[in-house]
C-alpha cells in the first residue's frame, strides 16, 4: 500500500497540554464510551433472548476498551471485522508510530480519536444481531426533539420564503438570501440558534435584521462568503452543490433547509449530501437520518407546533429525493482517518474516487470542525498559515471548497497577523482562561463560540 501524502508539520498529539487533545483523551472519550455502554444496556434490554445474549460480549469488549483508554493504554493493531479499512488503518497505525509506540495519551489526536470510532464499531460489525445498530440514535433523536422551538421557526420562514422564491427574484437579493441560509447552516453546527439571524425578505432589510447578522459575523474570523456566492451563482457551470455532512439533528436540518432554498432558487439543479456509513464522532449523520429526519418532522406527536409548515417541509423533501434531486453518496474515505489532501488523483482509502466524483460539482461545501480538522491535517500550522497552504494539493485540485466550521479544536489558519493573541487576551479578561497550562487563553479555539469560512476554487481560471 503506497503511503499518504506527508504533511511538513507536526500534529496535534495528546500528551500537548496545551491542546483540547489532552481533555479529550483523558476525559470526553470516556464519557462517550460510558454512554455507549448505557446506550446498549438500555437497547438489549428490551430485545430478544439472543440479541441481548449477543449484547454481553459486546459490552465486555467495550468495558475493556474503556479501561484501555482509562490507562491511556498502547493503540493495537484493530482486528479484521470485515470492514474494508481495517488494513489502512493498521498501516496508518504503524506509519504514524514514531519512536515510542502509540498511546491513546501521546497519539497523534486525529488519528486516535478516529481509531476509538472504528474499533467501537468493529464490534457490532463483527455480531450477528448488532450490525447496522447506530449508538448514538437515541442521543441524536432526543437532541433534535429539543430543538422544536428552532426547528418551527426555520419552517415557518423557510415556507414563506420558498413562496416567493417561486416568483421574480433579483440577483442581489437571492445573493442576501445565500448569505443568511449559509450562516444558519454554519451556526447550526454549533447548535445556537441564538446566534441565528432574521429570514424573512421584508426583516432582511430591517436595521435589526442586520444588526443581529452583524452581531454573529464579527465572530466569523475568516469569511469567504463572496467568493461561494461567486462559485454557487455562476450559471456557466452545471448545478450540482455537493455537501459532506457532519451532524444529525438541527445541523442537518438546517443544511436540509439550505438545500431546498438552493434548489428552489435554481441555484442548484442537484445536491449530493455526503454522509459517513458507521457512527461516528457521536453524531455524525448516517444514511438512515434522512429518514430518521423526514420522519420526525412529518410525525405530528414529535413536534406538535407548525405542523402545516413541518409537513409543507416534508413535501419538498420527499418530492425533490422521489425525483433524485437530493441524494445521499457513501464512501468508506469519509471515516478512514486520513486528511482530505487524499482526495486526489491515486488518493488513498477511497480518496481517488471521491475525488473524481467531486469534480462534478460546482460547490462543495464542508460541514463542521473534525471534517475542517482533515482539510488542514489537523497539524500545528501556526496561526497566520494561508489557508491554500494548510489545504496542501486541494488548493489545486481543481475542486471548489468552501469549509463552513465553528471551531471546536485547535487548528486554525488564516488569522491575520496579531488576531491570535488579541483572542488570547479576551479569553482571558472574560474569566474563562484555564490555568493550570502554560497558555491560559488558549481555550477560545474550541469553545465553538468563533467559525471560519475559508473558501478556494482549486486554482481553476
Ligand atoms: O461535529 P463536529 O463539528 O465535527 O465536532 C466534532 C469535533 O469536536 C470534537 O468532538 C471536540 O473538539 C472533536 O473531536 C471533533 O473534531
Ligand atoms: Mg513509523
Ligand atoms: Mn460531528
């Protein structure tokens, strides 16, 4: 197997205090696995004889696995499941293994968390009654029920909307409506809608509309919104908007709402959701959420308000998927754990093929942070780094990238000289700063509270 291609920087590892890979290591991972753990519990105990048979041995395995990752124990090569990834990722494994071997408390933070999802998986890969079991639907399902009050208000402006998109629109002002459903999808990945700005055409142009959109925008630190609009309205180009999903729930729902107005507007004639085929990074999307979605949405006892406008919603949905206008693409790359310099001619891990399907489209917007964490290779760019420098071979693929991405980690590249260290300050002077490591403001870069929203068109002319 040829190797990935190098990165010139380090990665962030767990044992760096100063990185959010250190907690994650030591705490969140074992909260996630504990919950796992309840998670099956709860399911087996309403299940057959031999499914809940079957669950023991699954729940022995994750109990060992979760006092591994207790004593920060030696990553093992992963047992054969079935999977089609299991070799790269032992080969991965081994490439990424320096002198010393890999501990979940020194490993590089990209790969190890990776590996943690994968081996989960393996063991409901390898059952009989497990397989397609998703252990985070419960979780993703309740988390969604709690949005109801933004779920209701996206539908109820979106339904007004979709009316007069229908009708004679000025190119100015779908422009203003892409910006504003952009800034729902990219805030929606952090779940605060109290962030979200105004919809409605007439409240658009009010000053409180802007003013509100003006309030969240100071948060975004690098926006390339112009440039996406330029790519997405550029007519001479076939319609295809490709998004590589990231979380079930209101993230999905809100990049649902964006696509419908992409396609109701005529800016899209076709979107291409990508979604990851095992459960992932707890609440990834998988296939089954388009459903899991659509369901919720059209079931009257899981949101009781809106319900013309839910079910006005659902319509659009069913009727543009019956008619293949929004599809679902799986690829085996999106949870490999290699970074998105592999989605290239020969990419690695099913990189090449993802590649030439993405040459098709004329947007390819990325979802979230750990999708952004593998544009850049999760590495330890400093700060000012050009974005086109950190996204290696993407920056002339030929592709159209566009990352939309609260950041809840800590690479980050693009600031402007100084940004960091005024960010690092405020941190600080608001109470927050941690002071147990040698950098206390550093906790603003995965507080989710700052995005990006770099964009390159791949070095096409
Ligand atoms: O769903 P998102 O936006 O990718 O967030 C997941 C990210 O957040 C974390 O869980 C915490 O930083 C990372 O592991 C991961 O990169
Ligand atoms: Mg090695
Ligand atoms: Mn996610």
């Amino acid at each position: 197997m040829t190797e990935p291609i190098a990165c010139p920087v380090a990665p962030y590892t767990n044992d760096d205090e100063n990185s959010f890979a250190y907690t994650s290591a030591r705490s969140r991972w074992l909260t996630i696995l504990t919950g796992v753990i309840s998670d099956v519990k709860e399911t087996a105990a309403t299940s057959d004889v031999e499914k809940t048979a079957e669950a023991e041995g699954i729940i022995e395995k994750l109990e060992i696995l979760r006092k591994e990752l207790a004593d920060l124990a030696a990553l093992v090569p992963l047992a054969e499941d079935g999977g089609p990834d299991i070799a790269l990722y032992n080969s991965e494994l081994k490439r990424q293994t320096k002198s010393v071997p890999m501990t979940y408390g020194n490993g590089p933070w990209l790969y190890t968390e990776c590996y943690l999802y994968r081996k989960i998986y393996s063991y409901f890969l390898a059952s009989k009654y497990w397989k397609g079991y998703d252990i985070y639907a419960r979780q993703k399902l309740d988390a969604f029920k709690q949005s109801e009050l933004a779920v209701v208000e996206l539908a109820v402006r979106y339904k007004n909307l979709s009316t007069q998109l229908h009708g004679d629109i000025s190119k100015e002002n779908l422009g203003v409506l892409f910006r504003e459903f952009i800034d729902i999808s990219l805030w929606g990945n952090a779940t605060d809608l109290s962030l979200l700005t105004s919809l409605s055409l007439d409240q658009l142009q009010s000053l409180q509309g802007e003013a509100a959109r003006r309030e969240s925008e100071k948060n975004i630190l690098v926006n390339n919104v112009d440039k996406a609009w330029a790519a997405v309205s550029d007519t001479t180009k076939y319609g295809r908007v490709d998004i590589v999903l990231d979380n079930a729930g209101f993230e999905f729902y809100t990049d649902m709402i964006f696509a419908l107005f992409l396609l109701d507007s005529g800016l899209a004639e076709n979107i291409v959701f990508h979604p990851k085929s095992i459960p992932w990074f707890v609440s990834d999307v998988m296939p089954v959420d388009l459903g899991v979605l659509v369901n919720a949405l059209g079931e009257s006892s899981f949101f009781t308000k809106g319900r013309e406008e839910l079910d006005y919603l659902c319509q659009q949905i069913l009727q543009y998927s019956g008619d293949g206008k929004i599809i679902m693409r799986e690829s085996p790359f999106w949870t490999t754990s290699l970074p998105f310099w592999e989605i290239r001619d020969g990419g690695l891990g099913g990189g090449h093929e993802v590649w030439e399907d993405l040459r098709a489209s004329k947007l390819i917007i990325f979802k979230g942070d750990l999708n952004h964490r593998k544009l850049v290779y999760d590495s330890m760019w400093p700060r000012t780094t050009p974005w086109e420098t950190a996204i290696g071979p993407l920056a002339t693929s030929g592709l159209t990238v566009f990352s939309l991405r609260t950041c809840k980690a800590d690479v980050i590249v693009g600031l402007p000289e100084g940004k960091e260290k005024e960010l690092e300050e405020a941190w600080i002077a608001s109470g927050k700063g941690t002071k147990d490591t040698g950098r206390p403001g550093i906790g603003w870069a995965w507080s989710g509270k700052w995005a990006v929203m770099p964009f390159t068109d791949g070095g096409k002319k």
